[in-house]
C-alpha cells in the first residue's frame, strides 16, 4: 500500500528471490546479535523475534527466516489492545521486535 492508502503495482518474487532474502534477513539478525538464546524456559535454548504487523510481505519473509534458523515468533496483535503488548514483552523477554512504521507509537512506552 502506498503513503496516500492506494494500492501500488505488485512485483512477484519467485520462491528462491523469497528463499534467498529471509536467508539473508536471519543471517544478519543473527551476525547482528539480535535474537540472542534464552535459556530460561525449562531446559530449553530460544532464540526469540517479535513480529508486530499487519499481514504483508516483509512478515511473511521474517516468519520464513524464523522457520529457517529456528526462531521462536512472538506475534503482537494491535486488536489486542496496549496492555497486550506490555504482558507479551515482560513474559517473553523478546529483544527484537519487527514492526511496521504505522505502529511504532502502540510500543511506544514500553521497556
């Protein structure tokens, strides 16, 4: 969707255009120290990323990157209201989260 609420032209990617950019996308998380291993569930190791979007290309890549280098995702839901994102954050200690322009003032506030 363009800035004015129009739909711009849609240019299809082949599965390995998309293959290779969530590839690139985890691996520079990851060079970047950004999904760092938490290990205070049970006896597990997670590396954890939070996704905060509406449905769109770029989320459906990041969820392919998880999938790919084993990240948990954590989905923030804006239907949810402000205390969700507040709960989800203080119980998942998630580090990075991905998330659109449109709704970075909904985080705004929180640790």
């Amino acid at each position: 969707m363009l800035p004015n609420g129009e739909f711009g032209h849609y240019i299809f990617k082949t599965f390995n255009e998309c293959f290779n950019i969530a590839k690139t996308f985890g691996s520079g998380l990851i060079t970047l120290g950004l999904v760092p291993v938490i290990k205070e569930y049970l006896n597990y190791n997670m590396k954890m990323i939070g996704v905060f979007s509406k449905n769109r290309e770029e989320w459906y890549l990041t969820i392919w990157a998880a999938a790919y280098y084993g990240f948990t995702i954590i989905p923030f839901y804006a239907t949810l209201g402000p205390d969700s994102i507040g709960y989800v954050l203080d119980h998942t200690n998630v580090s990075t989260l991905c998330i659109t322009a449109d709704l970075i003032n909904d985080i705004a506030g929180f640790k």
